[in-house]
C-alpha cells in the first residue's frame, strides 16, 4: 500500500468507522425483523442482555424493541451516512479545490465527536431503554412515565453532540473552500452567492454579478456546489433538531430536579411542523444533493466525458433549495389539524418540484454515460448506476405517498419505511457510497482491489438484498402493516420472512465486500488506521 | 437547454399533470368528500384516547354509504387513529394530536366489521392499543 498522506489517512478511518456502523445498523433491523416474525425469537438473548442493563431485568420484549427502533436510524443514517461523507468529503473537496483543509485538528474532532455522540444515543437505547423514535413527537419525549428520564437526558446529549458536530464539519467545510491560503479565494457572501445559485438567477434575467468572478457554477466545480448547497441544508437540520434536543433537554432537567414544566406549553403540531421542517432537510440536503453531487463529480470522472447539460444541472441544484424549503408537510399529510391548503400545496405539489430536480440530475448523469459509449463499466459506475437506481424506486414510492389522496392509505405504514426510505437509504445512497469508496481506494491507496469476482457479488447480493427488502416491506405497507408497531399476533408473517431472506442476502452482500476491502488493505494496514499514531512509532520502537 | 432535456422536461412535466389530476379527482374515491364536496355527516362518533386506552361506543353502527365523522382527541400524547379491515388490511386513518379536536369524514362502501387500532407510536404499550370489532357497517 502507498503510504498515506494525513488527510488520506482520516478519510480511511472516517470509512473503515462508517462500515462498522453500518454493520451495526444493519444486524440490528435484522434482530427487529426477527421480533416482527416471532416476538418470541430473542428472548434468550435478552434476559442474556438485560444482566447488564442498569434498569432492572423486568423489561418487556416491546420496550426492547421500541429502544432499537429508536437507535436504528441514528446509528445507519449519523453513524454510517454522515461518517461516510465526512471521511469524503474532507478528501475531495481540497483535493478539488486545490487547498489544505483549513482546521485539521477539527477533521479529527469530527472524527471523535461523531463516535461518541452516536454511541451516547445508542447506549441510551440499549441500556436506558429510551424509547421515543427519532420522531419525537411531542410530547412524547418528555412523557416521563413512557419514556425513561435518565435514557431520554442521555440521548438528547448525544444527539447535541452529533448535531455540534455536523455545524462544525460543515464550518470546516465552508472556511475550506473559502480560504484565502491559496489562489482562488472566495469571500463568504460570494460563496453564499454561488450556493443559493444567484448569479444563475441574475443570468436568467439578464443581468451579471459582478461580485461573482469565477464563482459563477461556471468557474466552480459542480461537485463543490452541489456540497455548499446541501450543506445550507444540513445546517438548518443540525440547528432545527439540536433546539428540538435541548428544549426536551430542558424539560429532563427540570423534571429530575424534581420540578417537571407543563408538556401543554408546547403546541403539537407546531412543534410538528417545526421539526420536520429541519429534518426532512437531511432528506434533501444530504440525501438528494450529497448524492447528486457525488454522481455530478463522479460519472464525468469515470467515463471521460464532460457532464451533460451542466448548465441545466447548475439551475437544478439553485432550484431545489427552494424545493427542499418548502416540502416538509408530506409528513403531516394524517394530520387533519394541518391546514388542507399546507397539505395540498407543500405536501403534495411542491413535494412534486423533487421529481424535477432530481429526474434532470438522473437525465444529464444518464445522459453522460449514454454519450461516452462505449465506457467499462468499472465497479464504481457500476454502483453509481446501482444507486440511481435505487433513487428512482425510492422516490417514485415518496412521491406516490407524498399525496393527500393516496396517503389516506399509506400514510405510517411499512411502506413509507420500505419503499421510500430504506431503497433511499440502502439501494440509493448505501450503493452511492460503495461507488465512492471503490473510487477513493484505489485512488488513496494506489491498490486495486484484489477480488474481482467479489465486487460483482458484493453488486448484486447488494442490489437483489436491498431491493427486495424495500419490496417486501412495501407490499406489506399496501396491505397494511404498520411501521413503528410490533406485531404481536404473527401479523404479515409471510412479508417479513421475506425481508428476512432479503435483509440476509444484503448482509451476505456487505459482508463479502468487507472481506474485500480488508484482504485489499491487508488487515495490518487496517489496523494501523485505527490505532493511534503515537501508539504505533513506539511498537516500531519496541 | 439540449433537445433531449427539453423532452424529458416535458415529459416529467405530463407525468407531473397525469399522476396529480388523476389523485386529486374522484377516481380516489375519498377525495369526492375530502375535496370536492362540503358533506354533512349523518354521524358523528367521538373517540378519546388516554394512557394508551382508546375509549368509544362500540361497536359502533354505521350503514353503508352515509357519511360519518370520527373526532378523536388526546389528553396526553399522539395518537393514531386507523380502521382495519379483519385481514388487517387498512381502509383509512388519521393522527391524533393532543390538545386539538381531529377530525375525518368516511363512507364506507363495504358492510362488515371493522377493528381500530392506533396508527402512531404513544410508548412502549402501543402494539397494545386495538380495538377488536370497534364498527360495524350494514
């Protein structure tokens, strides 16, 4: 292996950490869909468990569940999604932007940060048994007689933590691109300028921003943008869901002082409302615009040919910050207290501006590769072409249930979860990230990796595993299964022994490619990354 | 803007007009009454829900093909409030938020009897929260 230079080095141990999440998350919607199948299926190792669990032995199978349930996706999406793009990120944009990161001591705090705020969450789960979903929906959290005080304080810090932590990645980020160490320096006000896309939006009526020379998308990556652009976005989430954390924060405080505030004091559904203002922007931030940003960068890379229509692809990506404003009441749309003009026009039809956005993103990307015929369809367009894929079936479920008509029907049900966000999640940007790493790898490291043959499994154990989960929890959501609800009764037994068979051949699939990836790195070179640098020069001493 | 993108535009565009005009029309059957038309519900049934119990009369009566109102409140947390056909098969459902009056209008179109049961999480206890046999449609 070459020898890694500092920044190459962090992006390794940001993925190599992002994969053990990943693991995680994945064995434990593989224990939840064990319960859904047989409630009784993991008593064993829960009355195991339990021993080490500081609140008592006499917990229900439910409250297990419901625990996992609520770490299960801090741990995949903040464990895997964002240590993944961190480690990414903090590669390719200097590299693209031809400067240093600004704060390296922060890269390494993002690191640390972001473990031990997943991990607080998640041990508030496994051994405070806190309960109330990454919904939180108010006021559930601080429903003290549901949900555990100390487990709900603990993963409310756990949550600030991780949340800090993306506003200091994206800080880091930010004064990266504006730097002025180097040529090509950009003030913040240009650079905001260029994320919102205003000298697109002055161009299109004519006029010229002066203030914008060479900052116009024209001079600046689209990769670049396309990050400062979702960032605008991770940041409203960070900044929404970290007041959401401390003012549940608040009320666990008081109400361990003994003097618990009023749950009434805060409207439902404008907190609601709120909430998922800020958090479906990590839907459109990091899921949308991080990916489309990625295949932007990518699919010219690996094909040799310029993007296509990268004119219209720049007014996209200006376009979709207004989009990604305006859609969050497609989560509200069972709530008869929403106004019907909030449902119909953000709920619906504005959620509908995501279709355009992102169908031009797959047109000019699919576009590109058309154009380049003939190209080699090397493992990362492979994946790449894998997690378009995996858009166009996950948004196509989100936009059939982002309708007040048909959500009747769909709103809260397996669904949602299946269909839409788990072939999102795992089909979309699970398989976008692999087209990333078998890009940076041979990249970092100068090593190609060592079993062909195993790429091609790891692609369709993958592709197979992922989709027909997403399919089977779909057609049980169309037939009624609930999400967040265990089914005690041997309810959709047939649907979940499917997702089963399907989850496992996913697992099959990611474990084959870590296999991969270690025999490629070599399993000393592995450890080497996780194991502190000081602790390292003083074993070659020895 | 190339010619290809210019027809792709135009056809997520049609795609856009198609799907929305066809989900907004009567052909979803429910849109007639939660769009379209000012209906007066024939019935009205409260449901209340409280540490995890969902209080109604039941089983309610209702007849095919009038108009009911089902109003649901909460004194503590957010609820759900779904019907359910015997094969647990959904036929329609709401949230229920605390400190609001949340309302839904129905016509079935099916006699048989119906369960109830919360669509959105409340705590650990919520797998719990069903009402067998809650409506009956002649």
């Amino acid at each position: 292996m070459a020898k890694l230079g500092w920044i190459e080095k962090w992006t390794l141990r940001f993925t190599v950490v992002a994969l053990l999440f990943m693991l995680l998350s994945g064995l434990e919607g593989m224990l939840m869909r064990s319960q859904q199948y047989d409630i009784n299926s993991l008593h064993g190792m829960e009355t195991l468990l339990n021993n080490i669990r500081p609140v008592g032995s006499d917990i229900s199978t439910e409250n297990l569940y419901y625990a996992m349930l609520t770490a299960h996706p801090i741990v995949g999406i903040y464990g895997f999604v964002y240590m993944a793009i961190f480690g990414a990120f903090y590669f390719l944009v200097p590299y693209l932007v031809k400067k240093p990161v600004k704060h390296p001591k922060l890269v390494v705090a993002n690191f640390w940060l972001q473990i031990i705020g997943v991990m607080v969450c998640w041990a508030a789960g496994f051994f405070g048994l806190f309960n109330a979903l990454y919904t939180l929906y108010w006021p559930l959290p601080v429903a003290f007689d549901r949900v555990p005080l100390i487990g709900s304080i603990a993963f409310m810090l756990g949550a600030a933590i991780i949340m800090v932590n993306i506003l200091i990645f994206s800080y880091n980020i930010f004064k990266t691109v504006l730097s002025k160490d180097h040529d090509g320096s950009y003030t913040v006000g240009q650079f905001l300028r260029a994320a919102f896309g205003i000298p697109r939006l002055m161009k299109l009526f004519g006029k010229e921003d002066k203030g914008a020379v060479n900052l116009d998308y024209n001079g600046m990556p689209v990769f670049i943008v396309a990050v400062a652009r979702g960032s605008i976005d991770t940041v409203i989430n960070a900044v929404v869901l970290l007041a959401a954390g401390v003012l549940i924060l608040v009320y666990g405080v008081f109400a361990l002082l003994g003097h618990p505030l009023n749950p009434g004091a805060v409207d439902a559904l404008l907190y609601k409302n709120l909430y998922w203002w800020g958090l479906d922007m990590v839907a459109d931030g990091n899921v949308l615009i991080y990916t489309a940003g990625v295949w932007y960068l990518l699919v010219p890379l690996l094909t040799g040919r310029k993007l296509f229509g990268a004119n219209v692809v720049k007014t996209v990506i200006m376009v979709d910050l207004l989009v990604s404003m305006g859609v969050w009441s497609h989560h509200l749309l069972g709530d008869t207290s929403q106004p019907m003009w909030m449902r119909l026009f953000s709920g619906q039809l504005i959620t509908w501006g995501e279709i355009f956005t992102m169908g031009l993103t797959l047109f000019a990307t699919l576009m590109t590769i058309w154009k380049a015929r003939p190209v080699k369809m090397s493992p990362p367009l492979q994946f790449t072409l894998g997690s378009m894929f995996g858009f166009v079936m996950g948004a196509m479920a989100g936009i059939l249930q982002a309708n007040v008509g048909l959500n009747v029907v769909l709103h809260n049900t397996q669904w949602v979860i299946g269909l839409h966000a788990h072939a999102l999640l795992l089909t979309g940007v699970g398989t976008m990230l692999f087209s990333v790493i078998y890009t940076l790898v041979p990249m970092l490291t100068h090593l190609e990796f060592k079993f062909k043959k195993l790429v091609d499994w790891h692609f369709w154990l993958w592709m197979i595993g992922s989709v027909g989960m997403a399919m089977a929890m779909g057609m049980a959501g169309s037939k009624g299964m609930l999400r967040r609800t265990l089914y005690t009764g041997g309810e959709f037994t047939p649907y979940t022994l499917a997702a089963i068979i399907f989850g496992s051949i996913l697992s099959i699939g990611f474990i084959i490619f870590v296999v991969n990836l270690v025999s490629t790195l070599g399993l000393k070179n592995v450890f080497s990354l996780v194991i502190p640098e000081k602790w390292q020069k003083s074993t070659e001493k020895v | 803007m190339d010619k290809s993108e210019r027809n792709w535009l135009f056809f997520l565009i049609a795609l856009f007009v198609v799907v929305n005009a066809v989900t907004l029309s009567t052909l979803v059957p429910w849109q007639s009454w939660q769009l379209w038309q000012k209906v007066t519900p024939a019935k009205v049934v409260n449901i209340e829900y409280e540490d995890y119990i969902i209080s109604m009369e039941a089983p309610v009566e209702i007849k095919k093909g009038e108009y009911v109102q089902f109003a649901a409140t909460s004194t503590d947390v957010t609820y759900g409030f779904g019907v359910f056909r015997k094969d647990n098969s959904m036929v329609f459902q709401m949230q229920v938020l605390p400190g609001r009056t949340n309302t839904i209008i129905w016509m079935f179109d099916e006699t048989g009897v119906y369960d109830v049961r919360s669509t959105e999480y409340s705590g650990p206890k919520h797998s719990g929260m069903v009402v067998r046999d809650a409506i009956e449609v002649k």
